[in-house]
C-alpha cells in the first residue's frame, strides 16, 4: 500500500495536471487527474489561489484554472529539488 501524498506532492501533482492540459484545465478534469475528493481539491484551490500557483478564468459560463508564472517556476523547482533527492537516495 502505497503511503499518502505530501501537500507538496498533492500540490504538484495538482499543478502538473494544468501544465500538461497546456496550462488551462477544467474543473472536472483537474478533479479526475488529481485523485482527490471534491471537497478536497476546493481546499487546495483555495491555497494554490491564495500563494498565485493558479488562476480561475471564466469564458462565458465556463470556469478554467490557468497556471501562473509563479505556478510554472514551482514546478521547475520541485523538479529541480526532486531530481536532487533522488540522487542523495534521499
């Protein structure tokens, strides 16, 4: 059995699933790709809002969640940061 994920690693699994949908996604999507319950994944929007990972966009009466700069720099350093543990064995 596989322990849970980290807040970090949920948060970069959330943000890596924007970038790979081209950095636009939909909430429905976003919700299957994350593995996360509903109310869940509204928390961590709540936070990935609040520190400016994410951006909720609205086009007619559809809703997007958008990557920001900042949530593409994130994912750099949690490559970065990742790949350097791992080569520790850490």
């Amino acid at each position: 059995m596989k322990p849970k994920r980290s807040q970090l690693e949920v948060i970069h699994d959330m943000l890596a699933s924007v970038q790979r949908k081209g950095g636009r996604i939909r909430p429905t999507q976003l919700l299957s790709k994350s593995n996360l319950s509903y109310k869940m994944m509204q928390e961590y929007l709540v936070l990935l809002d609040e520190r400016k990972l994410i951006k909720e966009e609205r086009v007619k009466d559809k809703k997007f969640y958008l990557l920001t700069d900042k949530g593409y720099a994130f994912l750099t350093e949690y490559r970065r940061l990742s790949a350097f543990t791992e080569a520790f064995g850490l």
